[in-house]
C-alpha cells in the first residue's frame, strides 16, 4: 500500500471514500469552513444526517454518503468524540475503526481529512497524529479469518492507497511520520498471525521455523536452542514444563547487531515473549470450558518476534535482542508433577506446586538468559494470569518494574503508541506466600494476592531494570469492536518498537 501525505482541501482530492471527523464541539475556523464547504457540495448531506440522528460524534459511529461534487466517490463521516478528548488511543482506534466499516465494500483508495483542530492536540503532534492514522489503518485492514479461508468476502478492504489530507502542515513530516506507522501497524500484524494461528498449525518446532524465516528476510542473526542444549545449559524451569508434550521445547533467540554492541543510549534492550503454543495446564488440567483459547498463550513470544523485525526494518543498525522461549504444556507420562524441583537457570531451586503456572518458569530461565546474552534493560510480554483480566478486562495491560524510572519509561513509549498500562506493585509483604520447605520458592501459593505474586516470582530472575506486561487479558478479544476484529490484538508491538527505537543512532 503506498500511503502520501497532501496539503489539499478534503473535496479535492481524488479517493473511492473520503473520511471525515465529525466532532461533538464546533469546529474554529478554518476547520469550520472546511465542514461548510464540504456540506454545501454535499447539498447539506451531513447536517441532515445530523439533524436526523443518523450522524453524531460518538467515537466510532460511522455512515456513508455518496460524494457528489468531490474527488471522493463515498464519504465516510465518522464519529471522533469531543476534540478535548481526541488522544493517542482515541486517533489509533479512530483510524482502524474507518478500514472496518468498509469490510465487504470494494475500496482501492481511502482518503482521511485530519483537521486542525485534532493536529494541535495537547500531547499529540500533528505526526503522531499522522502516524497513528496509518498505523491504525494498516491493522484496521487486518482480519483472521482470511488465515484459513478462502471464501471469505466480509473482511476490510485491501488499500493500494492511503491518502491523508493535512492542509497547511508540513508535508514532509507528516511523510516520515506515516511511513513509520505503516511499518509498525504492518508488524503488528505479522504477531497477530502467528498468535491467531492453530496450536496444531504452530508446535514449538513451528514457531521456531516461522522466526527463522524471518530473521533471514530481514537480517537477523537468529539461535534456536533444543531440549539437549537448554538442558546442558541448565534450564530446568524451561525444560519442566514441555516434558509432557511429543513437540519438544524451542528457546528461539533473535539478534540485532554484534555482539556486545550497545544502542546510542548504552543499552542493549532485550525483548522476552512468553511462547505456550497450547496450554493445557498440564497436570494441573484447565477446565475444558474455553480452552480453545489457550492457543493465544504463545502471543508474547509472537510479539517480540514480531517487535525485533519492526525495529530492524525501521533502524536497521540498532542492537536489539528478542527471546521467545516456545513449549507447549500438555500431560503425559513424562509431564512434571506437582510437589517436582527444578533447578533454574540462575541456581534457584523451584517446587512446582501448580504445573498451570508455567509462563513464569519459562519465562524466568529466558530473562536470565537474556542478561547473560548482554541484555542490560528487559521487557517480558506475557499472557501470564487470568487475574489480570479480572482486574482490568481487556482494555487495560497491567504491568510491574523496576526501578521506577525504568517502568515510567516503558508506560511512556506505550502512551505515545495509544496503549494503555496500569503499574501494579511489588509488595514485598506476598514474598513469604512464596516459601517453599524444599526449595527457595515455589511458583504457586494462595490465591490472594496471585497477580502479585506472578510479578513478584519473575523478579527472582531479573537483576538489570526490567518491566514485565502481563496481556492475559488484552492480548485477544472474544467478540469484534469497531475497531479490530476478534482474536490477537497485537498488543504491546507497538509499545516495544518504540521503546526500542529511543536507543536508535539519530542523525
């Protein structure tokens, strides 16, 4: 798709569909007088619409209208809230709101009016503006279901052109900007692939095969690490919880960079993925109720994956490291038993109480690796509790950090990519819920508290800053919204290309 940034009046501009804002407070000039232009060619379309209810403000109400004397064929008038209220978030979900409403339709070019009262928002630039538009345009046009079907004819329009319509702005910006959020919406949905993608489609083995394929498409040095090696090694949580499954383990490590090389901030940042390509729970069996779902638990290993091709693509010389440790959690005679010790890869011994809470063991092993491999700051992805969905739902990604300032510096790159977090404490007063009389912890205890303490028992495993993201409830969606499809939502992709590109050599 190519997208181009022009200084032209919306009616002039040549689209299949012009979209435009409509706001719930009246527009100053010369927002104003577009509105009144447009109407006027419109033969007073959109305030009829509006007088008749069938138009208004609220965010992603849409309808369509037949051009006339516009460049544009069809105008998609669609609802932007008050323009106070127009932020990151708001402008990403506008934008993939206007490629779903066009699903089913036959649409080769869409033209969006930004006008200017929405580019002089405070917090909001006008190129974030811009390149949250296309962002949100690229994963708007993103559906599942065309995975595995191929007679599917409901699914968002595939562009060839996108055309954003910023009169009296800086063109040229606005350009860089765009293509930078077309590049991160398109690696969004490289995660959201493989996220939505069946367990007996992505074993391990598979997830593996997937991210070399990548790394040689873009360059990247890539390490897969077996069952022999990881045990030589001494991955004892890792290696616990796919010893039930006939699809062996896989710690897919991915590079950006020489080794020992550092980004234009003196770190070398290290992306951790949770990767459960099916989560049974193992012995400690999940309710059978919704365990389909249990495919999605490998979303932050796809994410990371996805992230560190993203980053590559859009600064190429930037030192990065993604792991993804892959396994998948099944019973069977060889599965890891409840009351069983491991050892970590950091020397700690762990009593698995609960082989359901297996994110953490997997993921505790990777964070250690990843420091060995140099990482000096670290983010994990992970679809690690059912708590977390709870407590937020799937609106929200609750996340831990430390320090403090490490943590504000991820919620920040998440802020301006319209993501929502919400920091959850360490409270240091659950450490002894965690006590073991065999081992130095054990990785499950009492329900209360159990957010926490999944925070908590990853820290055990982390010496450098480090955040960790739990998407158990974010990471997919039951039903569509006007904004995205069900199934994977990409979530945190965008957070992490961001925080990663903060360390890229500026010219």
């Amino acid at each position: 798709m190519q997208i181009r940034v022009v200084s032209d009046q919306p009616w002039s501009v040549r689209a299949d569909v012009l979209a435009v804002p409509i706001t719930s407070d009246e527009p100053a000039e010369p927002d104003a007088s577009t509105l009144v232009e447009l109407d006027r060619r419109l033969d007073g379309a959109i305030g009829d619409y509006r007088r008749f209810g069938e138009i208004d403000a609220s965010p992603y109400r849409t309808a369509l209208l037949r051009g006339r004397d516009l460049g544009a064929a069809w105008v998609l008038a669609a609802g932007a809230g008050a323009s106070e209220a127009f932020d990151a978030v708001v402008a990403y979900r506008f934008a993939a709101s206007l490629e779903r409403r066009l699903a089913g339709r036959r649409v080769t070019s869409l033209a969006v009016w930004l006008p200017a009262a929405l580019r002089a928002r405070p917090g909001l630039s006008a190129a974030d503006l811009a390149m949250l538009v296309a962002r949100g345009v690229v994963e708007g046009a993103y559906d599942p279901a065309l995975l595995y079907r191929t007679d599917y004819t409901e699914a968002p329009p595939q562009l060839e052109e996108l055309v954003l319509i910023a009169p009296g702005a800086d063109v040229g910006a606005l350009q860089a900007a765009v293509a930078r959020g077309m590049t991160i919406g398109e690696g969004a949905r490289i995660a959201r692939d493989l996220a939505n993608r069946a367990s007996n489609d992505v074993s391990p083995a598979a997830l593996a095969d997937a991210a070399t394929d990548l790394a040689r498409a873009h360059g990247l040095a890539i390490d897969v690490i077996g069952p022999e090696r990881a045990t030589e090694l001494g991955m004892g949580m890792f290696m616990a919880v796919g010893r039930g499954s006939d699809n062996p383990p896989r710690l897919i490590v991915l590079r950006n960079g020489a080794d020992g090389a550092r980004d234009a901030r003196g770190r070398l940042l290290a992306l951790v993925g949770k990767g459960v390509t099916f989560d049974s729970g193992g012995i400690s069996i999940k309710p059978a109720d919704r365990m389909e779902e249990m495919k999605m638990d490998k979303t932050g290993a796809c994410t990371v994956i996805a992230a560190i091709v993203t980053a590559k693509r859009l600064a190429p010389d930037l030192p990065l490291l993604a792991l993804a440790p892959a396994v998948e959690n099944m019973p069977g005679p060889h599965s890891t038993r409840p009351g069983d010790i491991v050892r970590a890869l950091n020397g700690k011994r762990v009593e698995i109480q609960n082989t359901d809470a297996e994110g953490r063991l997997i993921l505790g092993d990777a964070l250690t690796y990843a420091e060995r491999l140099g990482g000096t700051h670290l983010v994990d992805v992970a679809t690690l509790t059912g708590a977390v969905e709870r407590a937020f739902g799937k609106q929200i990604t609750g996340a831990f950090g430390v320090p403090q300032s490490w943590y504000e510096e991820v919620a920040a790159a998440g802020t301006r990519q319209g993501e929502r977090y919400w920091q959850i404490p360490l409270v240091e007063d659950y450490v002894p819920d965690m006590e073991s009389w065999y081992a130095d912890l054990q990785n499950s205890g009492p329900a209360d508290g159990s957010l926490v303490k999944s925070g908590l028992f990853l820290r055990q495993f982390v010496t450098r800053p480090w955040v960790h993201m739990d998407i158990g409830g974010s990471a997919y969606l039951r039903k569509a919204t006007a904004w995205a499809p069900r199934g994977a939502t990409g979530v945190t992709h965008a957070t992490l290309v961001e925080l990663a590109l903060e360390g890229a050599q500026r010219g």
